[in-house]
C-alpha cells in the first residue's frame, strides 16, 4: 500500500484500534501527533500569541499535547475548552491533566489577542452539523488557522461542510490523508496538508487495503507505457477518433493529446462533408471517410475515441454500439453519453471494466443517480456500469467496478474553456491504445491534464495542454528512474 492511499473515517479508526492491538500505545499515538502539529508550527512561525481550541474528544486531546509543547518552547499560549475538563476521558483527560496552565471556556474571549488559532475541537469523524456558538466563535476568528486532523466542521469522508467550517491556513493529519482533505468543498478549507507518520505501522495500512487513493504517479507510473528502444508506430496502437461534422474542432484536439500522449497511429474518422478540414489540419493525423465500421474492422486499431464534437444523433449511438461490437477500447464523451439518456441500459450491458466514461455532472445525471458526494455517486456509477467512470470537475474522481476510486487534485481554474475536456478524453484514449489499464488510463491522464494547467498558469487554453504534455513527461520519466 502507497502513502497516496486515502482512509476513510471507519479505516482510521480501525488503523488506530489495529496499532494499539500491535502493542503502539494509543497515549504514545497522540503524543506523535501533537509534536507533529507543534513542529509544523514552529517551523512555519516565530513564538506568538496562540489559541488552542480544544474539543471533548481526541482531538481536543492532540491539542492539549500542542499547547504543552509550545508552551515549553516559550510561545505564549491560552487553551481554550469546549466543555469541562472533568468531562474528558481516556487519553485526551491524560493530557489535559499534563497541561500545567489554565484552561478557559471556549467563547470568543479566548480569540482575544490571538495571533494564531489552532483548531483542534472536531475532526474528521463529525457526523453532526456545527450550529450555535460555536458558527459564531467559528465567523469571527480572523487569525492564521492551524487544523489538527482537519477543519472542524468538514466531513473527513466526502469534503461536505457540516454547518460551518474555519478555513485552516495549514492542516496537519495523521498517518494518511482522507478523502475529505481531497475532495472539494474540504480542499480549499485545508489549506497546506501535512500528513504526519504517527507511528501506526505500515503493516497495519497494508491489511486494512484501502481502495481509495489521491491520484498521482505512484498509483499508476509502473504501468505507464513509456516506449523502449525496440518501439516503433506499430507496436505503441493505432487510436481512432470519430469526427464530428460540424464542430470539427473538438475531434483535432482531442487527436492532439492522443498522438502526445504516445500513440503510435492515430485515424479521425471523418464525414466527407468535412474530410477536407481534418484532412488540412496536422499532418500526423490519418483521415478516412469510409464507414464506421469498416475502420474498426482493422484489427491494428484498437481504442477508440467517441463524444468529442457529436451530435445527439442516431449517428453517434450508433458508433459507440459500433466501437464496443468491434470490442475496442473505447472512451465515450460528451454527447456519445447524451444519446444514451433514455436507454442507459444499452449503453451499460454494450460496455465492460475496459472502457471509460468522462462525464461532467450535467452528464452525469442524465445516466446515473445524483444523490450523495460525489466520492460515491462515482463508485455506485461504475458499478452501474460496469466500466471505469471519470467524474470531471476540479476535485475529479475515477472510479472502477471493482470498487477502486481516485481522487485528482491537480489542475487550475483555468482549465474551465472550450476544448479541455476533449483533450483529456484523447489523452486517455492514446493511453487505451498502448495498452494501459483503463483505470490506471484514466488516472494518469487526469493527473497529467492538471498538472500541465499548473505548469502554463493563467491563459491557458485547450491547445496549451497537449503542447505541455511532453514537458510533463519528462518529469515523470525522471521520477521513473
């Protein structure tokens, strides 16, 4: 199991309760945590006025642990509790009662003065909305946040904020991060994360297996299909892109972040009335005007791209029952997904774990069940569909059908423009043709997409992806040596 694997609020608990079971005391686990939260202050601010919001629980015992040790480093610190101090238990009472100095109700006097609020009430395992004082003690902070665990008040398992929630300037979590601290709107209330080695041994993580992960290369780096010195266009798959008729641009672009992305031949499938505008555009791209299904006959090609610049026609649901008869790869977007709206059982029983869906949420409801976070709407999809589901959006989730899912957080804002979404659906698919694992396609290309946002900055447009890909490359062939 890799540290880019997420837990889920039932797995930390189970980690904990499996770590005491190994014999690594419970006390010892929250006493790691509090310096891991002191250093991180430390490290980041000179000794100032600091707040210490304590909860009832564990949480408010990791703050106790922060508030000694800064304390012994000489900062000038108030603690602050929500409660009594005779209502704690377990270890959180065991630090209290190592706190040597005074411990006042938690109410917006404790804010006074304070140069930095560390917020250690809730954490990711509240289940029950913030109301009450507590929003308005919450509205009224206006110093640096410091998050133990997480923002109080943001689920740990889907990001949602229950009520209210402090935006945290850095958050410090344990062990490994959840989905919470991934997932939108939880992201942007975290701030920096740090996620801190406690000492619950690796082991432990292994059994508990977790399925989620944030995306990133060590999830799937060892599967990318980076070619060797006896490559050539043959063996790297030959990519097919069904062409629209009228917004042509859709399909280039996406044929663009394909050829980027490593396939060997790409064909766009063209309709004679617009053969002449795919066929002036880049060089590197074959065009063919015969029928659908005489292309797909070549068994050479073997992934197929269907959505980018459709129509919500008989036309498009016919080339993706076409593509999925043919048994291709396939990438279905945009509105090869539409087409399906009144009949997603026959898309569903055409498609199996090989092919990947790239929804937007408008997409996405007209197929599948809406309600819940998005984590799970994604996973229930897949299962649905029996096929990998990319929920897009700036916190995009992958999901397969044997329960596996991925959280991407790279990206910007300026990825929101015409033509993005194409690019990303040709990148999967050059992926598909050099025969990456769907799920994994779909992570890496996702990864890859938002991280050549970050690398351009703002400005951005669709053609600036596919022109940074290479630059991205390079540094993943860098981290694979």
């Amino acid at each position: 199991m890799t540290s880019s694997s997420l837990l889920h609020v039932d797995e930390m608990y189970r980690a904990d309760a499996s770590a005491a079971a190994a014999g690594v005391r419970s006390l010892d686990l929250m006493e790691n945590a509090g310096i891991a939260v002191a250093t991180a202050i430390s490290k980041r601010w000179t000794a100032r006025p600091i707040v210490i919001l304590c909860g009832p629980g564990n949480n408010g015992g990791d703050g106790f642990v922060v508030a000694r040790l800064l304390a012994a480093d000489g900062w000038p610190v108030r603690v602050a509790l929500l409660g009594s101090t005779d209502k704690l238990s377990g270890d959180a009472k065991a630090n209290a009662d190592r706190w040597n100095g005074a411990v006042a109700s938690l109410s917006l006097a404790a804010l006074e003065d304070a140069e930095l609020v560390v917020d250690a009430i809730f954490g990711a395992g509240l289940s029950r909305p913030i109301d009450g004082g507590l929003a308005e003690l919450f509205s009224h902070i206006s110093a640096s946040v410091i998050a133990v665990d997480i923002p109080s008040g943001v689920h740990g398992d889907t990001g949602a904020v229950l009520g209210t929630a402090p935006a945290a300037d850095l958050t410090v979590t344990f062990c490994r991060a959840k989905p919470g601290h991934v997932l939108l709107p939880g992201r942007d209330l975290c701030g920096e994360l740090i996620v801190a080695d406690i000492g619950i041994p690796d082991t432990v993580i292994d059994d508990i297996a977790a399925s989620t992960s944030r995306n990133g290369p060590a999830l799937w780096l060892s599967d990318f299909p980076f070619p060797n010195n006896e490559a050539h266009k043959y063996t790297r798959g030959h990519a097919v892109i069904a062409g629209g008729a009228t917004m042509t641009g859709a399909a280039r672009l996406a044929a663009m972040a394909a050829r980027r992305m490593g396939a060997g031949l790409l064909t766009i499938a063209a309709p004679p009335e617009a053969a002449v505008i795919y066929t002036a555009d880049t060089p590197g791209n074959l065009v063919s005007t015969a029928p659908f299904t005489d292309i797909l006959a070549d068994p050479r090609k073997n992934a197929v791209l269907v959505g980018p610049g459709a129509e919500v026609s008989e036309e498009t649901r016919a080339r993706v029952l076409a593509a999925r008869a043919a048994n291709k790869a396939s990438v279905i977007d945009a509105d090869a997904l539409t087409v399906f709206t009144d009949d997603p059982d026959t898309l569903f029983q055409s498609i199996d774990a090989g092919c990947v869906l790239t929804p937007h949420e408008g997409e996405f409801a007209r197929l599948f069940d809406p309600e819940g976070d998005k984590l799970t709407r994604a996973r229930r999809a897949a299962a649905t569909a029996g096929a990998v589901v990319l929920l897009k959006g700036p916190d995009t989730v992958i999901a397969a059908p044997d329960g596996r899912a991925a959280i991407n957080d790279t990206g910007t804002p300026y990825l929101a423009t015409g033509g993005t979404g194409d690019v990303l659906a040709g990148m999967i698919t050059g992926l598909l043709a050099q025969g990456m694992p769907a799920f994994n396609a779909a992570a890496a290309a996702a990864w890859i997409h938002g991280r050549t946002a970050e690398l351009f900055g703002p400005g951005l447009i669709a053609e600036d992806v596919s022109e940074l890909i290479p630059e991205v490359l390079c540094e993943l062939i860098a981290d694979d040596v």
